[in-house]
C-alpha cells in the first residue's frame, strides 16, 4: 500500500514538472520567420532598470505558450500559459533587471497549436543603465464629454503596479481639477487647480498647504498653464480667456484663447507680477523655466482676429530673461519661428541639464491633444538644431514631461487605438536620439483593451505625494485665499493691468 502511495505520489510529480515546466528548453519546434504579435508591443523596446514587469498578451492561436526571458549570463525566467497572458514574476522580474543593467535580455517566444511547437523569431529588451524617476502623475477623465465630471488625479508607481489617487473629485462635489505640477520633480512642491465649485488653486510645499485665487483686478483670468521656477519660490502661470467649440463630424473640440498673457506669482509675498513684454496684446501662453531660472520659455501668437481663422494661427517659441531675485526682466528673445518649425509650436518643456527643448508640433493652435497632426520634436539649445523625434506615430502625440536625469521623456498619445491617450517612454541619449517607445506596464496586459480613460498630462516625480489627506480635503473645500498685483507694474494690456499713473488718479 506504502509503495502504491509513493508511485501515485511520484507520477504527480512527474505530471507537474511536465504542465508547469521551468525550464524552457523546447528542441522539437518549427521555426517562424516572423516575430510574434504582442499587446502592449514591448518588442525590441529600451527600459529603465526600475520599471514594473512587461507583462504582455501574446496574439497568436494556439493552445499553449512558453515564453524565456534570457540573461546575458544564460539564466531564464520561464513563463507557461495556456491562454497568452504573460504574467511576469516581480521579484524575478527585479533580479532580472539588476543584473542585466546596460545590456540586453533575449525573449523567446513558443507557441503549441494541436500539430507541434512553433518558435517566433526572437527580440530583445535592452536594460538602460539610466533609471527614471519613480512616479507618474495624471489625470484620468472619460474620453466622453458629458461624462467628464467623474475624474481625478492619480500618481502611480512606476517601480510596481501600485496606484493611488492624490485628489478624486467625488469629494468636491464633482468639480474640474486639472494642471497639476512639481518643482523639478519634486513631489513635497506640487500644485494644481481647481474649477467650478470651490475653485483655487492648490499649494503644497513642504509642511504648509494653501489655497490661493490668482484671479486680481488686473489679471483677465486665474492662473492656467504653470511652470515653478527652480528655486521654488515662484510659479509662472498663463491667464488665458479660453473657448472651445465641436466638429459636427468627429465629435473632436478645439481649444483656443481669445487672449491670454503671462504672470509669476510669488509664493513668499502671496503676489503676481508681470511684464509688459508678456503681456502685450500679442497671446502669450504656456510658460515653461529653463533649468537655471534665468529664463522663461513661452509660446506667443497674434491677436484675436475674425479675419484669421482657427486654422491658421500658429505660436512662436520665444524666451525673457528673468531674475527671481529682483523680479526685474529682460527683453523678449524669438528662439523658434512657427515658419521655420513647419507648424505650429506648443508645450515647451526644457530638459533638467538644459540642453534640449522637447515641443510639441501641430498643424495649428496650442491645444494639441485632438490633433492628428501632433508631433513631437526635440530642440538642441546648444546648436540651434532640431528634428522630429523618431517614436512619433501616424495618431496623436502630445503633452511630455522629462524624467530628472534628463534621460527619458513621456507622453501622451492614442496610437493603441485612436481614441485614449495613454502615457508611453522612450529613452533620449546624450545627443538626442530616442528608443522606441512603451506604453506604461500594467498588470493586467490586456488592461488597455478595456479602460476608456484618458491619461491627462503625465508628470514625472521623484517620489509620491505624502500629504495628510484629510487635511487636503479639508483645504480644497476652503476658500481660496486671495492674491496680489505687484503695484510697481507698469502694464496696459489685454490683461486689463492698467498703467500705474492711470491706477493712482483712482
């Protein structure tokens, strides 16, 4: 009876070392020429070492599946699976990861239909040694527009699959949240706004929150497009008087300002100012820091003008000089014509060493998320030089933000399927060239057939948000705290700023 146990015992063995086997090793196969179709397509792809496994769903019909992520050194992670999720071991995963840094693991793919194996041709996933900073933040909203009230602003971990919310607007009666923002990165200085009902702008720095409306008596708007200031003292924001209308066809909206300057508010001093250089009567828009705080990159076009049509208005790419110190400026520089770009010049953002302008290019206006003409270019500040990127699509590519090592930059595109944005890397060597990019790893690998959400405005961060959140709660409920107009400016412009003569005889 003992022996009978022992062989029963054996053969289960036997039968899980056959169904679950981890070596891999397959020789009777038939070799295909071509490479297999994967979701998300991670083939030949290029990785930070601290990104969340590449799970992937392998498209091909077959009854099972073998898939060996090989090291440099020869050792492998087998995956089995019976239905094409490719479900990566984290821990495995990790060790992977650290010891491949700076090369290349091989993945094979094996696939066993009723006749025999077949073995696709094999690719790559190159392990950069540039890490990227951990986290991510973005809004989520539905891609429908009577649907946008449900919608919040998550931050996600890059380094696993975790995800949390820093605001959803469930808790402030379904209002707009939007623009949020670092300093450099930085997750203990974050802002973003708040529209509609309990309206403001939100502050954290360090310890101290507040809620402040940026709105004056000499500014057109609230604050809209920021950028902090390195130093942490001051954030550029836009005013911009904002329309949209909706293409009858498409369901597709554009965005437009019928004016639009620009102003710093002081975090110390609790004011804003302003120049008349960024606030003529020309639409001045999406400010941006150089990494130095010397200067502030923006984009400016004509006039409102009935007889131009939204078609045809196009942003240069301009930079002031600025010292945080004395607030004094400098004098408008032209760095990028629309006419030389080709297009229409948008979301300036300036690496962290200051050696590449990454913008986006569309066909026309600033509002790029809707258009299929939306690329992506890449601007050497030392040279003067620059190109379309190479991972740019045939559908949207818009909004990007630089990881702080300046060695890898994400943004938003609908290439997966026309309609979502989904944020996606590429890595960018020291001379500018980029990898093929891939769509942010989630556990799930088929998780992006099914979510219908937009991924608004990815923003790198070096670490989460750590705040009280009940005390947040709390603080986006309050009332918005109110700013000041720097009375030393001299400004008569579609701002509604007034000359400082002309305020005194008031």
């Amino acid at each position: 009876m003992k022996r009978m146990k022992s062989i029963f015992f054996i053969a289960l063995v036997a039968v899980f070392i056959v169904s679950c086997s981890n070596t891999g090793d397959i020789d009777d196969y038939v070799q295909k020429e071509n490479a297999p179709s994967l979701y998300p397509d991670y083939t030949n792809v290029t990785i930070p070492p601290n990104i969340a496994p590449l799970n992937f769903f392998v498209e091909e019909n077959a009854d099972r599946f073998t898939v060996n992520f090989i090291s440099h050194d020869g050792k492998k992670i087998v995956i089995n699976s019976t239905d094409g999720v490719v479900d990566i071991p984290v821990k495995k995963w990790r060790k992977l990861l650290q010891k491949n840094t700076g090369k290349d693991v091989i993945v094979e793919v094996f696939a066993k239909d009723d006749q025999s194996w077949h073995k696709f041709s094999t690719f790559t996933i190159h392990i950069s040694n540039d890490s990227i900073d951990s986290h991510l933040a973005y809004r989520l909203i539905n891609v429908g527009y009577i649907l946008w009230k449900k919608m919040g602003l998550y931050m996600r971990d890059l380094t696993s699959f975790s995800e949390k919310p820093l605001m959803v607007n469930r808790n402030t009666d379904g209002n707009c949240m939007n623009c949020h923002s670092f300093c450099m990165g930085n997750p203990g200085q974050t802002m973003f706004h708040m529209r509609a009902k309990h309206a403001g702008t939100l502050i954290i720095a360090g310890d101290s929150m507040k809620k402040i409306n940026t709105k004056t008596p000499y500014t057109m708007s609230a604050g809209v497009y920021p950028s902090w200031h390195p130093g942490g003292k001051h954030i550029a924001y836009s005013i911009d008087i904002v329309n949209q209308w909706f293409h009858g066809v498409d369901k597709r909206n554009e965005v437009y300002d019928k004016a639009s300057d620009i102003i710093v508010y002081n975090i110390e001093t609790n004011t804003v100012t302003t120049s008349p250089d960024i606030s003529t009567k020309n639409r001045e828009t999406l400010p941006c820091w150089s990494p130095d705080g010397k200067y502030l990159y923006y984009c400016s076009t004509a006039p409102m003008n009935d007889s131009i049509g939204w078609l045809e208005v196009r942003y240069d790419l301009l930079r002031i000089a600025f010292n945080a110190e004395t607030s004094e400026w400098g004098k408008p520089d032209t760095v990028l014509t629309s006419e030389e770009a080709g297009g229409s010049i948008t979301f300036p953002r300036v690496s962290p060493n200051g050696k590449f302008i990454a913008f986006t290019r569309g066909s026309h206006g600033y509002f790029t998320i809707y258009n299929k003409t939306s690329d992506i270019f890449l601007l050497n500040l030392e040279t003067g030089n620059f190109e379309k990127c190479t991972f740019n699509s045939d559908d949207v590519d818009s909004f990007h933000s630089w990881s702080q090592n300046s060695r890898w930059l994400v943004f938003s595109s609908k290439r997966i399927d026309g309609l979502c944005t989904r944020p996606f890397f590429t890595h960018i060597d020291e001379n500018g060239h980029s990898t093929k990019p891939f769509v942010m790893p989630q556990k799930d690998p088929l998780f992006y057939k099914g979510f219908k959400n937009n991924y608004n405005v990815p923003e790198l961060a070096i670490g989460p948000v750590n705040v009280n959140r009940p005390a947040l709660l709390q603080k986006a409920r309050d009332k918005a705290s109110p700013v000041m107009f720097d009375p030393n400016v001299d400004v008569n412009a579609l701002s509604g700023a007034t000359r400082i003569e002309e305020r005194l005889l008031h």
